[in-house]
C-alpha cells in the first residue's frame, strides 16, 4: 500500500516552530497520554495541506482566496439585483454553539470607550467579535463583519491620538493558517477595508501590530520581518529582518516602554531595541550575552514601572523555558528554572511553539503571568511561580487549554483577559478567580457533522477542532454539550436507527452511542489518519472507513467485528467515502489521486476489487454525492486550488463533465444534489455554499450565499440533507454550524406556548416553518396579523383556534387556551376550587410539545392508578402502559393574586414511576402572566423535591435542576411554603414533566393541588418554652413556634443571676414563613446548681423594612434537691443607695414583702410590691448612711429572709 505523508517544504518553518505538545478536554476526567499537540497540528496541517495544495505548485496558494472573495462580492452585488429565488436565494440559520468559544490570539480593549468595557476578540478562523459590556455577567459577542468570516485574526491596533483608526492582521503561523494582508477601519470597527500595499505576500502571517503614541507610525511583525508605515498603511517599509539588520525574518512579539519611548522587538532567538524604529538603528540585547541560545520562538513584555524590566521566554525543543529578566542599563540576563506544573511537567508540556505567551502587570513590576497549556503567576519578578489553573478544573480553577493571548488592563488593576483554544476568558481580581465568557462567540471549527433523521427534530453532532465532539440538541442558537473530549472528527446517526451514533477522535478512534447520544462508550478504532474520512450504511449497519493499514476498514456494528479491507487491483490513499443509497453494500472512494473506486459487495470478504472511475488526473476527492433512485447520477468535489473543483456524471462515472463553470479558485469540500431536482446543486467551499439552478457543465451558474440570509462566507466542510423534511445541516470551520430549508417542502409550523393568560402578549413564531416566505395569523377571537413573529394578547378567557397560513395556501392551526385569574385560598374552602380537577375545567390546561400528554381522569395502569380524592387525577399518559420517550408536556393552573403580605402554602398529592434521575416532574412559576417561568423551590426544601441532577447531562432536566424522579407507590402529599411570591399580583404555576429517550417506566397521577393562606396575625408566637437538666452536667432547652412570620432565628441567653444575660448559642428558624407548628430544641453545659434562660426572637425582612425582634419569658432551671422552695438568691448592690435589686431562686408572680431597720431597730422603710420574673428593684432614697438589714418575705405565708446592708 502506498502511504506517503511527508511534509511540504512550505511547511518547514511551521514544524520548527511546533514541537511537542499534550491532548486535553475541556471536562475534568483523568489525564491520559494522548497524541502529542505538535503531532496533531502538523497532522493537521499535513492533511490541510494535502487536500488543498494546487498540484502544480505543491503548496496551497491561499493568497487566491483574495481574489475569490472579489469575485464573490462581486456576484452578490450581481444577484442583489435580481430576484433568483429558490435554492440560489435560501436562507441559512445559524445553530451554534453559543457557549463554546474558539482559538483566540487577538484581544483589544476599545480605546472609544472610556469605561473599558468594550472589547475585541479575533478568532483564528471565525473572524472578528465584539462585546460592548465584558463585565456583564454574561458578555455577548457579535461578529464584526460577515467580510471577515473567512479570515483568520492575528493581531490587533488602535490609533491613540485617532482611535477611530483600527489596524488588524491576518494569519496564524502557529497553526498555519495563512492571513491575506493587513486590514484598517477608519469609523471605529464599523467597516474595514485591505491597505491594499499589504497583499504582496509579506503580511500572510502577521503576528503583531503596534501603533506608536507619539510619532503615530504603524508597526507590523510578520514572517517577513518588521515593517512601518508612517502614513497610516498606505506604504511600508521595512526596518528590521532579512536585509535590514538581522538574518532572521520572523517577528513574535513587539513591546512598548512608555517612559523612554523604546520599541521591543522578539524574533526566532534574537531581542532588539529601539527608540527611533529605523532600520540600522535596532540594538542586539542578547548577542555576546548569556540570553540562552537555541530557542525557535521568543516572546517578550516590558514592566512599566522602575525599576524597568524586560521579560522573556522562549520555546526549545517543544519546552517552555524559564523567564530570562534583563535590568534596563544590564547586559546580564537573569534567569530563572522553567515552571514545572502540578503533575511534575514542563509548563508548556512540549508544545512552546504553539503556545507561548507572558504578560507583565503595568502596576506591578514583579508580577508576572506566563501561560502554556495552563496558567502560572510570579510574584517575584519571575523568580519563582505558581500554577492558576488547570485545563481539567481539578485541583486548580478551570481555564481552557493552551494559553495564547495575557492582556492586562493598564487603566484598571485587577483586570486581566486571556485568549486560549477555548475562547475568551476574564477575570477582574488579578487572576485569582478567572470564568469563560463566550456566550454568543461562536468560532467553533467543525470537521464534520450529522442530522437526526427525524423530521423537524433539533438534533446535531459533530467534531470540531481542540473542542471535542458536542451535540446540539434544541432550536435556535444554542449551547452544545461535550460528549467526546479532545479533536472531534466524523460523527454520524444511524438514519433509521438514531438510538445508535458514533462520534470519532484522531486516528479513526470511534466512540458509539446506543442511547440516542445520551452517553457514549467504546466503538472501534480503524488505525487511520489524524483526520479519518468515513461512511456510514444504516441499513447495513456498517461503519466504512479510511484506515492507513490497508485500503479501507470495515466494522459491523451488531457483530462489533471489525478488519482491514484491501483492494486487490488498486493502490488508494482515501480522502472520501461514500455509501451509495441505491445499491445494497456499494461503496465509493475517493482518492488524493482525483479518482473515485467503486466496490460492490463492501460488506463481504477482506479483500475486494474496485472499479476505477476516473474524474481528474490530480487533486483530492472531498465528496460524492448520489442522487436517490438513480445510481448512474453522481456529484463530485475536489479540494484542491488550480483544478477543477465540480463534476457531474450521468452514467455512473464512465464519464464526466466538469460543472465548475463561474466558481472562484477555491476549495470545495463538499456536493449535494437537490433531492427534488437533481438538475440542481449546492457545495461547500471556502466562501460558505454556493448554489447552482442548474448543472450545465462548463456553463453552469453558480451563485454566492446571499448576504442577510446566506451562510457567512466561511469555510464550509460538510453538508448533510435528512429524508424527512430535507433540512440541510451545514458544519463550518470557524463559525459552527448552520441549517437550512432549501430543499425543503413548504410547511407551516406554529410555536408557542399553547395556554396563557389575559392581559398578557403571547408570543407566537413561524420560524420553524419550512420554506415559508409570507405569514397570515388568525388568532380566533376575530383578529389577525402578520409577520413570521407575532405577539397575541387574549382578552378573555376561553379556548380559540389559532390558524397560521403560510405562503397563502398551506396553514396549521393550533388550539389556544387563555386561563382566568383566580382568588386566594384555592382549596376546598375557597371559590370556585379547581384543584380536585373535579370541575372548572376552564380553570387548567395542557400544553404537549411531544410525547405522551398530562390527562384528567382515573387510570388502571399501575404505578399511576387511582386518585387521592373525588374521581379525577391529571395523569401522564392515562391509558398508555408506559409515557413515551423523549415526553415533555405542561400541565397550567390559574393566575393567583398574592399581593397581600401572609403566609403561603401549596401542596399536592402525587403517586409515581419514573425513571430514576433521568426523568421526573417539577413545579414552575411565573410573576409575570407566563412570560418567564422559574423552578419552584429545590430539593433542599422539606417535603419537596426528591432529586437535583448534578452529574447526568443526558437526564431530560438540565444540570442543576431539581424534580420529583423515582417512584412513590401510594399517593402522598407534597408541601412547600411560597410565602416568598407574597406581594405579587400575579403569580402562575404549572407542572412540568419531561422523560430521556429511554426506558419503560408507567408515569404518575397528581390531584388536590391546594394553596392555603393564613389568615391569623402576621405574627411570630413562641409556644411551650421550657427545660430540664438533661444531666448532671447538661441542660436541654425546647419550644415550639405556631406560626412562624419572617422568623429567622433564636438567640438563646443565660443568666447566673437573673439579671444579667449573656448568649450561649444561636438557632436558625425552621419556617421562616410557616403555619405548621415547628418545634426546636437547644443543649448547653449545666455544672452550677440554677441557671436562667430566655429566647430572643428575631424575625426581619429588609427587603421590605420588616423587623420585630422580641423576648420570651425568662425560665428558672434549678437542680434537683437544691432551691426546692421559692427563696431569695441574692440582694444588691451592697453598699446601696437610691435601690435595692432583689433575685430569687425562680421565676417570680406574687407579692413580696419588706421591711428594713436601722442599727438601732427603727423601722425605716415597710412595704410589698409584685415581683415577676426571677428580678425585683426596691427604690430606696433618702435614708440616711449607715448600717441597715432587710427582712424580706414571699407572700403572705412566706418564710422570713434578713439580709445586712449599708447604706451611703
């Protein structure tokens, strides 16, 4: 067999540069050895290379690209003015991911904004983003223009004393993603436009831009050296490079001390300084000194403070090295040991010339951040580091792999921006706490992808460059999640069996599915190429793919058996393979050579014989498409630059006619006929998907995407149409994945909630609708509108046909319930009660997106059988053995009023079988008439929930969620307090059910839902507060509360004297709001014979300016056999002087009885006074000092105690 993978001579600089490297996934399993980064990029790169390469040059001429994008802007403007329609004017959707970012190398911070808080970010195939608020909790990013789609960013500038001038770079030389030419922006970022005496071929990889504060002149460093302008890009010279001071030509890096107006520059192994920037004047820092020798990458940054430094590393061998500090006036470099991370590794882990970066703090010139696979911080001036994050989020926080860009914010400290594979990050407390913020930065670059064969069903997965194999699961741009860590490759779903999918690492390594994509396990490994182009036969069920042991692997999926297959009369490097849908076990292959094979009888025998279709005498088959029902029509796309890209054969490859017509020199990646007219074509190029109205040989038309509705004009590797309603899935390099309903047949489709409530808009869409170009609404009640979007509000009560007509003959219609409002209590007691599902059906309704539906009546089927009162219960699937897979369905109650403060209650009783974990029923609310729906309460709450899905991404609620899951063989009730929605005029709820995709499990029955109200005093009251010494050396406190209002806790105080109390210990509040008796006990340490206690009850809520802090009865616990009788403790103060306090052995309600003499015997006071509690205060004035004794009695019987004092 031939297998010849040797690297272009193009390709030299770039494998010098990536040398080694480490597999990682954005989850937190366990690290594995992995192919080597360096590996998997120059594979990459290898394989890029090859099946784009013009074969007459041998290297991929990308400089073209410029000139098809001309020409492609040049057709848009053309079709802009006519009407095409049909397939040459469809619209493309775009689906995602909105939470996973991409390669970023490019960050900026606005200088038109004075807050700082607008930021660009440069996708190294996604183009351009911008957010306006990146300290929003959630940033969003938008593209800055569809132009820049298909370009990779590199670098960034502004102008400071003009910054409407913006200046960008293209090109990644670390990944070998060619750029084009420099780009400038003369309205802050609006538009740009190419400095046209940048497309010479200097500017194809530009690493760096800077724009000097004072002189205003414009530096670029690329792999040509470094050039300047000094008229804002309109001519450049070069000032540093080949020809200009130093042998080598590559710029890394550029760096800036304000101070002294010095220019930095890093190369392959060489520092330079300046302060002019002219060529000839650029001083040699590290010749002649012990800077080390031997790097192939070297980035630098400078401290801005004094003492100035200037930092750097550089890559060896793949190893990140230690930071090299140079002194400003020194010629001797400080160097420290290379960071070592947490697992004992190199801290670039052999892959430093593809990621690279240090940034030192402009406010802290000892605080250095250096990034590799992972993050690391000095303190020390680069001394010493410590790692902040790990690409596994264990045991560090977690920050994407492989680290590219650090930028600090040098006007607010704290504030750092970091650009790795994984998108953008932030953080603004100098690193310590570092998030993602991604949302709506779709750059993700997909190889492959697949479609769920079920009609209208949002269901996609699919392999993407360094962010692993993720499926995408709901309608609209959403956010995907990962089923398969590291590159993700070719996916695909078994079209008449999708419970079974298989998604693909590098090497042809195959992960299946047999749940439908809720979980993955192994599937087979094919020893094939670092990408493995492959085919899957549904109905055979067998897997078919490129492998470099032999022509191609064969893997049955029932048998798990699984060979090498060789062709015996024909050498084949596969670059495509195709499932021929006509023809039971026929294949065909496509070649590196520009043939196609066709094998019959694929799935028998291990060696086989191929039928050699020839098409092109060069190039790199990167499709075949079949058209259904007919074997000898076949669509055919080539890769490569400089051949032709298109052909079409009638005759089942005997011959061909190239159908390239008006395309532009560009790849094409992928072909599809139009299944309902195989006359016409679309295909997947570097510049989004073209189409043509119709396949004319050298004649054909082919048209451009259309601008506002097209696919952005970026690379697009695949397309995939399903049977049943002939959307087409479209997978992009750079900016996820798109759908579209070219090919589809006019079909109305309404989506929206199907109960609501009055005076309240509800929103009502068509965009699910295929095909659909005008929209007319019907609302029922003798209303109407337009548009594909609508918002109906209901006036009155009742059910209404909703109609919506598409394209002004094809129409849905769709039953519209608007629910009434309703008083509180709702229970047996109150009006018009509903809950018992008895009567007032106008008062529930249900709304079933799919699956089985929420019923009123009385089941047999076990598991949900019976009701808990009357003769009706609300059952999932009331008659069906089992609720169907995939199931979520509504249940709606009224709208209550909550507006009056009290204490709220609302329960139900429910028996269930459901599958555990993975499916289950929550309650949902809403405060603003069904706009927005919460969950309503959690597992944390007593008597609620049963179940919070922390680990199950495939369980049918998300992570986080809380549910009834499980089962609960009889009926039981169900309680939580939803006093919180108090002060609402509007509150709604509603139960939710939803099931995964598998299982046989019978459902549940809910009845006597009830909201009761208390009705009492908005009041905390404290009942049965006693204690006992549990022990000879504990004591034991209990109380009761009934009802709780607003209550948060109990602060339990001691005394040792009655009088003065000190707290011992503190007990949240069980209710807070509550109307059910709670119950609360406290032990402390008792070694003395009698002690006091008393509650402090706090209740507060300063939300509403609510607090009412109260004190129970003081209680007396004395020791068994000791104070048996009603006794004084003690008196005081002694001396005394206007007063006497009294305590006593207990708590005190009668009369006590004194008389106090002078030494001579003289009555000097005499009286009784009530004393309550264990404290009483005689007031005593006027006496003269001296010596007095006390005689005190309790009641009236009561035992005499004196007491000698002296009075001053």
């Amino acid at each position: 067999m031939i297998r010849s993978f040797t690297l272009l001579a193009g390709l030299a600089l770039i494998g010098s540069l990536l040398y080694g490297s480490f597999f990682y996934s954005n989850s937190a399993a366990p690290k594995r050895a992995k192919p080597a980064k360096q590996e998997r990029i120059l594979e990459a790169l290898e394989y890029e290379n090859r099946i784009t390469q013009d074969p007459a040059l041998g290297y991929p001429p990308v400089e073209r690209l410029m000139q098809a994008l001309k020409k492609t802007k040049a057709l848009q403007q053309y079709y802009a003015t006519r009407t095409p329609g049909g397939i040459l004017e469809s619209h493309w959707r775009e689906r995602g991911p909105n939470n996973i970012g991409g390669r970023t190398r490019v960050i900026h911070i606005d200088l038109n904004d004075p807050d700082r808080k607008t930021i660009w970010a440069g996708g190294v195939s996604g183009g351009l983003w911008k957010t306006d608020d990146v300290t929003a909790s959630r940033p969003v990013w938008n593209k800055a223009d569809d132009y820049l789609d298909n370009i990779s960013i590199g670098a960034m500038a502004q102008d400071p004393n003009e910054p409407d001038l913006l200046y960008m770079g293209t090109g990644e030389l670390y990944a070998g993603i060619a750029g084009f030419a420099l780009f400038k922006s003369e309205n802050g970022g609006k538009d740009w436009a190419i400095l046209p005496n940048t497309t010479n071929g200097n500017f194809l990889f530009t690493q760096e831009l800077f724009v000097h504060p004072q002189t205003r002149d414009v530096y670029a460093g690329t792999t040509k050296g470094l050039y300047r302008s000094s008229n804002q890009g309109l001519s450049w010279e070069k000032v540093l490079g080949a020809g200009a001071g130093t042998f080598q030509e590559t710029i890394h890096d550029i760096a800036f001390h304000k101070a002294s107006g010095t220019i930095y520059v890093s190369t392959t192994s060489v520092i330079y300084k300046s302060t002019s920037g002219d060529a000839g004047s650029w001083e040699n820092l590290t010749a002649g000194t012990n800077f080390s020798e031997g790097f192939t990458r070297v980035e630098i940054s400078v401290s801005q403070g004094s003492p100035q430094y200037l930092y750097a590393v550089g890559n060896s061998g793949g190893n990140g090295s230690g930071v090299h500090r140079l002194a400003e006036g020194s010629d001797f470099w400080e160097i420290s040991s290379a960071p070592i991370s947490n697992d004992g590794e190199n801290w670039t882990r052999g892959q430093g010339g593809y990621d690279l970066e240090i940034a030192v703090d402009p406010f802290n010139g000892q605080r250095v951040f250096i990034g590799g696979i992972d993050l690391y911080a000095s303190e020390s001036g680069g001394i010493s580091f410590n790692q902040i994050s790990d690409w596994t989020g264990n045991p560090l926080q977690f920050v994407h792999a492989d680290q590219h860009k650090i930028l600090f914010d040098e006007q607010q400290q704290g504030v750092v921006y970091f650009g790795n594979d994984g998108g953008f990050f932030r953080s603004f407390n100098g690193g310590s706490n570092i998030q993602a913020a991604n949302t709506e930065y779709n750059v993700t670059q997909f190889y492959a992808a697949d479609i769920h064969p079920e009609a209208l069903r949002d269901y996609f997965i699919g392999g993407t460059q360094d962010n692993g194999s993720l499926q995408l699961n709901q309608y609209g741009v959403v956010g995907a999640r990962t089923v398969l860590g590291g590159d993700g490759f070719y996916a695909h779903i078994d079209q008449d069996e999708p419970q079974y999918q298989l998604v693909s690492l590098y090497y042809g390594d195959y992960a299946m599915s047999v749940d439908g994509g809720a979980s993955f396990g192994v599937g087979v490994n094919t020893e094939g190429g670092f990408v493995n182009p492959s085919d899957y036969d549904d109905k055979a069920n067998i897997l078919y793919s490129q492998t470099n042991d032999g022509d191609f692997y064969r893997w049955d999926r029932e048998s798990t058996q699984g060979g090498i297959i060789n062709i015996e009369n024909a050498d084949i490097s596969v670059t495509h393979v195709r499932v021929c849908p006509n023809v039971p076990n026929r294949i065909y292959l496509g070649a590196g050579s520009g043939r196609i094979y066709r094998i019959d009888n694929a799935h028998q025998g291990s060696t086989v014989n191929a039928t050699s279709l020839g098409v092109n005498n060069a190039g790199s088959i990167s499709s075949i498409d079949i058209e259904l029902g007919n074997p000898d029509h076949l669509l055919v796309t080539l890769s490569n630059y400089g051949v032709t890209s298109v052909y079409e054969s009638i005759d089942g490859g005997q011959s061909w006619m190239a159908s390239e017509g008006n395309l532009p020199d560009m790849p094409v990646r992928w072909g599809l006929f139009n299944p309902n007219d195989a006359s016409q074509a679309i295909i997947a190029t570097e510049l989004g998907v073209w189409a043509t109205g119709q396949l004319n040989g050298a004649q054909t038309e082919w048209a451009p995407p259309t601008p506002g509705i097209g696919i952005p004009l970026t690379r697009t590797t695949m397309l995939q149409a399903r049977q049943s309603d002939k959307v087409v899935l479209a997978a992009t390099y750079g900016r996820g994945m798109w759908t579209s309903d070219l090919f589809s047949d006019p079909l109305p489709v309404i989506t929206g909630n199907r109960v609501h409530y009055t005076q309240s808009p509800l929103f009502l869409t068509a965009q699910r609708s295929l095909r659909a170009e005008s929209f007319e609404w019907d609302f029922g009640d003798g209303t109407a509108g337009s548009g594909e979007t609508v918002y109906k509000e209901y006036a009155q009560i009742g059910e209404y046909a909703l109609k919506m007509t598409i394209n002004g003959s094809l129409s849905e219609t769709a039953p519209i319930k608007i629910l009434p409002d309703h008083s509180l209590p709702y229970s047996s007691e109150g009006e018009a009660y509903s809950g018992g599902f008895e009567a007032f059906p106008e008062q529930f309704g249900v709304h079933t997106i799919k699956g089985s539906s929420w019923e009123r009546g009385n089941s047999s089927i076990s598991g949900k059988s019976g009701v808990n009162s009357g003769n009706n219960a609300f059952v999932i699937g009331l008659d069906e053995l089992y609720y169907q897979p995939n199931t979520e369905t509504y249940l709606y109650l009224p709208n209550f009023d909550f507006s009056v403060q009290g204490i709220y209650e609302l329960s139900f009783w429910a028996k269930f079988k459901l599958q555990g974990g993975f499916d289950g029923f929550q309650l949902q609310y809403s405060t603003d008439r069904g706009q927005t729906w919460k969950q309503l309460g959690t597992d944390k709450d007593g008597d609620w929930y049963n179940y919070t899905n922390e680990s199950e991404p495939a369980a049918a609620f998300p992570l986080g969620a809380s549910y009834f899951s499980g089962t609960k063989n009889s009926f039981d009730k169900f309680s939580l307090n939803v006093s919180g929605l108090a002060g609402n005029e509007d509150v709604a709820f509603r139960f939710v059910f939803r099931s995964e995709n598998t299982g046989n499990h019978n459902g549940l029955a809910i009845d006597d839902v009830k909201i009761t109200k208390y009705d009492g005093e908005l009041l905390t009251k404290l009942l049965n507060f006693g204690g006992e010494f549990s022990s000879a050396s504990q004591i034991r406190l209990a109380w009761e509360t009934q009802p709780e209002y607003k209550c948060q806790y109990f602060e339990v105080e001691q005394s040792l004297n009655g009088k003065t109390f000190e707290s011992v210990g503190r007990v949240n509040a069980k209710g807070y709001l509550a109307t059910d008796l709670k119950s609360y006990t406290f032990s402390t340490p008792g070694d003395r014979l009698l002690y006091f206690f008393r509650l402090r009850v706090v209740n507060e809520d300063p939300a509403e300016d609510y607090e009412e802090v109260f004190y129970s009865p003081t209680i007396a616990l004395r020791k068994e056999n000791f104070y048996s009788g009603r006794e004084v403790l003690r008196v005081f103060p002694n001396p005394f002087q206007d007063f006497i306090e009294v305590t006593f052995t207990d708590v005190m309600d009668d009369d006590v009885y004194y008389e106090l003499y002078d030494m001579s015997g003289r009555l000097a006071r005499k009286g009784k006074q009530l004393a309550t509690g264990p404290l009483m205060r005689l007031e005593i004035t006027g006496l003269p000092a001296g010596v007095y004794v006390l005689s005190l009695r309790i009641g009236e019987e009561g035992e005499e105690q004196t007491f000698q004092l002296l009075g001053l």
